[in-house]
C-alpha cells in the first residue's frame, strides 16, 4: 500500500522535537519505520524535515518525507529574535495561529496528492484541530483519523468533534472513546495500543531504590500525589519530566512541585531525552508512580516501564486499567475524588482533604506490596501486548478494511 502518514503538528518540527515531550512524534516514526518494513511505501508528512529520523533499515521500503515551506514562519521569529518555543511562551495566540496555518497546508497537500492517486490512504496520526475533519469529505481516498488526547479534554475539541463521528475514528483505548460525546453513532474503525521497539529497553537486574514520576509535570497527571506518598513513607522519589513555569497561566510547577523539592528524598532530574539514560532511571525504580486524575487516552511511558520490569502503580483512571494488569504487571488503584473538585482546591487546602488523604494511603499500601509483581511478568505484558510490531500489523489490517 502507498500510505500518507499526516503528522502536521509544529512539535514535530526537528528544531522543537528535542527539547519537548511529545510522544505521538516518537510513535509516528516508529509506526512508519515499521510499516516499510512490511513492504508500504510510506510518505510522512511533517512541518519541517524529519528525514534524520527516517533512517531506513535494510529490509525495509524507502519513506519519503513530505515538507512545506516555513520560511515566512521563521522570518517572524527572527524579526522577533525568538526560537519556537520562545514565541510559544511569550504569545502563545500568535504561536497557535501559525501553527494552525502549517498544519492546514500540510493536511490539503495529502489529501491533494491522494486525489491525484499517489497514496492508496491517508492516515491523519496527529489530529488535535479541526482543519482535517472539516475538509476530508473532499478526498477521494479513505482517511482515517487518531486523536492523542481525550475527546473531551479542551473546550475546543468539545466543540468540533462531536460534529464528525461518522469520520473513520481510531481509538487507542477502549476507556479514550468514552471521551468522544455524540447523539450519533460513532464510526470507531479499530483500537490500536502503542508499542515500542522491543530492543529499546531491557528488563534491569540493579537494585531497585526509587519511586519514579516521569511525564509531563502538569495537575492532572498526579505528581502531587506521588510527593505525598513518597514523603509518609520516607522513600525517595525522582521526578522526571518537563515543567511549565512561565507557559501562559499554569502555576502547578511553582505551587505543588518546586517547594517541595529538597534534593535530596524529593528529587528533580530534568527532562529526560537520553535513552541510556532512561533505561537507567526507570529500570532502577521500584515502581512508576502513574496518579494521573484525568482520562489518560494512553500513557506511553506506562509501557517503556513494562518494558524494563517495573511494576507500574496507576488510578482506575482512562486507560490505565487496559494497560496495567492488577496483581500482574502492577497496582490499579481506585480513584477516591473527581478532578473538579481538585480544581477548586490549592495546595495547602489539598494536603488536608480527606478524599485526597485517602488516594494517597491507598497508592502506599500499593506500594507495599509492590515486591510482589515479578519484574519478568512486566515484561512478559510488553511483548505480548505492547510492540512496535504489534502496533504496525494492527493498522495495516485497518488499512486494507478500508480499501476492502
């Protein structure tokens, strides 16, 4: 088959992917590195050259990549003097506008080239506006559609995507179509979990001396919860992950996290991009904390811990409950409190609210008992559910349906 893989997202620009965390571009290229490999012609589309990661193996089609011209992008930022996310954190509107500008001529190039019978189908990967919705009736070829957050997540998806569930809608977890409101049938396709490269990570046989929170340090993901467990019961926690000071309104980093960083028990090791360096810090912990509060669609780096033997403990929060096996491969712990009530409280407010103090207890006895789950069982799961190779197959067989 000839693919289009529409990855039209500014945070897939070379000069953003590094220094931000942006999962769906990871998956991106290893979804198309593995779809060569069975033998499709694979085209990604991407806001800038992403060539450098497309390295093709030797048993694998060539994948071309597909760019448009940025160049009056970045005579703004120069007459600007700010890099991307320069211009991200100053004015975050004008940042979103052209983005959106990218993405649409990225979008209307696929689906052009396919009206001129150059793709077989056009696989919109990273959908988060509604430019592709809006104008897919106009090519001639299937599209089908992933959406990497909840459907219900910002108001602006609330208002757009309820509009189009007759579109060819993959999920990525049965809990992520929960998300999607419509009095209409929705026109789900298929569900396809992520995989990783099963060589990426390897179970590690060094002491397990710490919790681990890695993600984006942001209020619904929880990394409240983790310091608290880890304070009541002395264990020493490492926080990975970017945080979000100085980004439009968001205080999470100054209110909950950084006052309680010591260094020492509370630890804050940065955004983590080096591979080695991930293979160490997860592989040594005793547990990936997962406290996330919201409608997690996924959680990627849910299976990176599998992958390296470490139990994962989570909320019965989104897809946390798919991905972690109970008693298995971790804890699934129940969650006691909706997010809007955590909202409406601050940090010192939520340290002494009974609801909150009893998530915390219930992660610990979790934690507890954490020596229970055997390190290759977690990684018995990966392999068996969560490859790269997995991943490739299931949308292939999607692939060719619609073409059926």
């Amino acid at each position: 088959m000839r693919i289009a893989l529409v990855v039209p997202h500014i945070f897939f620009n070379q000069e953003i992917l590094p220094d931000v965390i942006f999962s769906p571009g990871e998956l991106a290229i290893s979804l198309a590195k593995n779809l060569a490999k069975l033998g499709h012609e694979i085209t990604v589309f991407s806001p800038g050259s992403v060539e450098k990661y497309l390295v093709k193996d030797s048993d694998s089609t060539e994948i071309k990549n597909h760019v448009i011209d940025l160049s009056l992008f970045e005579k703004e930022l120069t007459s600007r003097g700010d890099s991307y996310l320069d211009l991200l954190k100053k004015h975050p509107l004008t940042f979103i506008t052209l983005s959106r500008q990218v993405q649409l001529e990225l979008i209307s190039a696929a689906f052009s080239m396919a009206n001129q019978d150059r793709f077989d189908v056009v696989h919109v990967w990273c959908n988060e506006e509604e430019q592709a919705l809006v104008i897919s009736d106009f090519c001639k070829k299937p599209v089908v559609f992933n959406h990497h957050e909840p459907f219900n997540f910002l108001t602006r998806y609330q208002a757009i995507f309820p509009k189009y569930p007759h579109l060819n809608w993959i999920s990525f977890s049965m809990a992520q179509r929960k998300t999607f409101s419509s009095d209409k049938k929705i026109n789900w396709i298929g569900n396809v979990y992520h995989g990783l490269e099963p060589d990426l990570y390897q179970i590690s046989n060094e002491k397990r001396e710490h919790l681990l929170y890695f993600g984006r340090i942001i209020q619904p993901k929880g990394v409240h919860y983790a310091i608290s467990v880890a304070k009541k019961m002395g264990l020493k926690l490492k926080i990975a992950g970017k945080h979000y000071a100085g980004y439009s309104k968001d205080r999470y980093w100054q209110e909950y996290v950084q006052p309680e960083i010591d260094g020492q028990q509370i630890e804050y090791v940065g955004f983590i991009k080096d591979q080695q360096e991930k293979q160490r810090l997860i592989g040594k912990a005793k547990a990936l904390l997962m406290p996330s509060t919201w409608q997690e669609p996924f959680g990627l780096v849910m299976i990176e811990a599998l992958a390296c033997g470490t139990p994962v403990i989570g909320f019965n929060q989104g897809a946390i409950p798919e991905v972690i096996e109970d008693g298995l491969s971790g804890y699934v712990v129940q969650y006691q409190v909706e997010m809007d009530e955590e909202k409406k409280q601050n940090w010192v407010q939520l340290k002494n609210n009974k609801n909150f103090l009893q998530n915390v207890d219930l992660i610990i006895k979790a934690v507890n008992k954490i020596s229970l789950i055997q390190p290759k069982n977690c990684r018995a799961e990966f392999e068996k559910k969560f490859t790269v190779q997995k991943m490739a197959k299931s949308y292939e067989s999607i692939y060719q349906e619609q073409l059926r």
